[in-house]
C-alpha cells in the first residue's frame, strides 16, 4: 500500500527559532521569520579562531586544528604558543630567537631551522621541541631566511631561502634525519618565502620569490630530486603558507610583488591544479599554518607593517544554516 510520504515526500518540520545543532541537509520552516532555511555544506571556508597572546607576523608553526604550535616571529622572537583549538598558552622560548624560520612536526615533536635575527644575523640553527622546551641540535649546513620546509621532527626536507640581504633565492635542499643534516636534490627554480606541504619523500613547493616578482610555479620532490609540475598558482605571491599533501594541498595568503599588499587569496591542490576557494577573513602573511585540508589554522602573521594577533581556522566541509525561500 503507497504510504502519504511516498506520495509527498517528507514533512517539514515548523519551529519558531532555529535549532542550534541542526545536521547536514536538514529543512526546516521558521514560524517567526516566515522563512524556509536549510543547513547545508558550502565546502572549505575559514573562521575566527582563538588569538595569540604575542601578535606576529614572519613566525612558523606546525601540528593540528587541536593541537597546534606556533614559534618565532617578527621583531625576532623565541616566543612559543601552543593552540588547543580555543585558545593559545605560552611556552617556553626558542633559544635563538629569529624570523623567518621553517617549522615541521606536531606540537610535542617540532622542529625549528633557519631564520634570521635580524640582517646581517641569518641563522643554520636547528631546535627540536618536545611539548616543553626547545633543544640544540646540528646546523643547517647553509644557513637562510625565508627558508620552505615539509616532514616531522625526524623526517624533514628544507628547501631554498635566501643568504643575504639582497634576497636571492637558493635552489639547495636538505634533509633531516633526527640528528644531521644532508644535501638533497635541487630546486629547479631557485626562490625564499614559498608556500610548503607534504613530507620528506613527497613535498610541495610552491609561490615565492626568485628575487621578483612573486612567484606562481609548483614543485614537487619524491625525497630525491625536484619536479616542476604544469600546475601554477592563479594568484602569484610570496610569504604565503600552507599545508597538507602532494595530492591535496592548501595556499593561503602571502604578498604580491609588486604591489606588496597583503593578499587573502586561497587556493587548493589536487595533483593536478590549483583551484580559487574560500578567502581568508583578513589580509596577512607570514603566518604560523598547521593542519590539513580537513581542519586547520593560519595565525599570527601581517601585513606590511602591522604584526597580528587574530587565528583562523579552515574547515572542510564547512557549514552554514541558509534561507532557501521567503514565500
């Protein structure tokens, strides 16, 4: 026997407020407001997060949306922060403070390498960070600003940066292993400040400068050498951030060049290209990135002469309660 559902479909259901844990897909009619809404996925998006008790701009970071960690900055810091995905709490400092330095790992397991504490002070240092304090451990063999960086605490790849202060951007790559440092393959196009994803064995290097203007091309390296892949960012930049993998990876923000504004730009990569997404809400670079394409976060950073305070997090899918008709 045909039931009335299968005649008619579902029934609306009529409330006089919004619920407040609707799920995806639901429908409802609002009484009060005489509204039909529905909750329903918009893909990635970014939200306002917890702010950083130190405002920076030029820092690093590493870990997840929930267990996040951000370090060094611009004026040169060793000021450390750890993000439980509601609110930053201070740790224990770098012990050689700096900006523009590369960061990898998780919150109990980081590594910080290069930077500089300020011209004509550039960095080789190399500190690993185990939930607590930082560590000394073996240089760099060339030390560098602006340097990109992908892996974990025992399995990094650093790659380009700059030397001087005339910034020329550096082709060498090397690895990490847990104590030492070892030369890789080379970049194809020399460049400092890119965007990093991925791992030691399946790294992404992508925007920059070489010295200028920005930069749009894309690298991938398999743990042994560097391929430039077709795929170009739609928005060239440099000082940009980024995070996940050589399949599935996140651009966010940076600085044109010229004009040298701030951008809020983001963009996402599945092997093959680059596709515009969702903005970030506010203009910066120089961030502290952590997470993947799923959840993560960008905070800290700057544009050209502020240092800011304010996180953002993205969230894959994403969702919003929408007003599908008035009548």
């Amino acid at each position: 026997m045909t039931t009335y559902n299968e005649i008619k479909g579902d029934v609306v259901e009529r409330v006089a407020s919004d619920p407040t844990n609707p799920s995806d897909g639901d429908i409802w009619y609002n009484t009060t407001t005489g509204v039909l809404k529905g909750y329903v996925n918009i893909g990635g998006a970014w939200a306002s997060g917890g702010n950083l008790n130190t405002g920076r701009g030029y820092l690093s970071g590493c870990g997840t949306q929930n267990a996040g960690l951000a370090f060094g900055g611009n004026p040169p810091t060793g000021a450390t922060e750890e993000y439980d995905g509601t609110s930053w709490t201070e740790q224990n400092d770098l012990n050689t403070a700096r900006r523009q330095l590369g960061g990898t790992g998780i919150q109990t397991a980081a590594l910080a390498f290069g930077g500089t504490s300020g011209y004509p002070l550039v960095r080789a240092q190399t500190e690993e960070y185990d939930g607590t304090s930082w560590t000394e451990q073996n240089d760099l063999s060339q030390a560098r600003y602006a340097i990109g960086g992908a892996g974990t605490q025992t399995a990094t790849v650093a790659w380009g940066g700059s030397t001087t202060p005339a910034d020329t951007g550096q082709t060498s790559t090397e690895e990490y292993d847990g104590t030492s440092w070892t030369a890789g393959g080379a970049l194809n196009t020399g460049r400092y400040a890119t965007g990093s994803a991925g791992t030691l064995t399946a790294a992404l290097a992508f925007g920059g400068r070489d010295p200028s203007p920005a930069n749009t091309a894309t690298e991938e390296y398999n743990g042994t050498s560097w391929t430039t892949v077709p795929a170009t960012l739609n928005t060239a930049r440099h000082s940009l951030k980024g995070f996940g993998t050589t399949s599935d990876a996140l651009a966010f923000g940076g600085e044109f060049q010229p004009p040298g504004a701030a951008v809020v730009n983001t963009e996402q990569y599945n092997g093959s290209t680059w596709t515009t997404v969702s903005s970030l809400a506010t203009v910066k670079k120089g961030m502290a990135p952590g997470g993947n394409t799923s959840a993560g976060f960008a905070a800290g950073g700057g544009p050209p002469a502020a240092s800011l305070v304010g996180t953002e997090e993205w969230n894959d899918p994403s969702f919003t309660t929408q007003t599908l008709t008035t009548s």
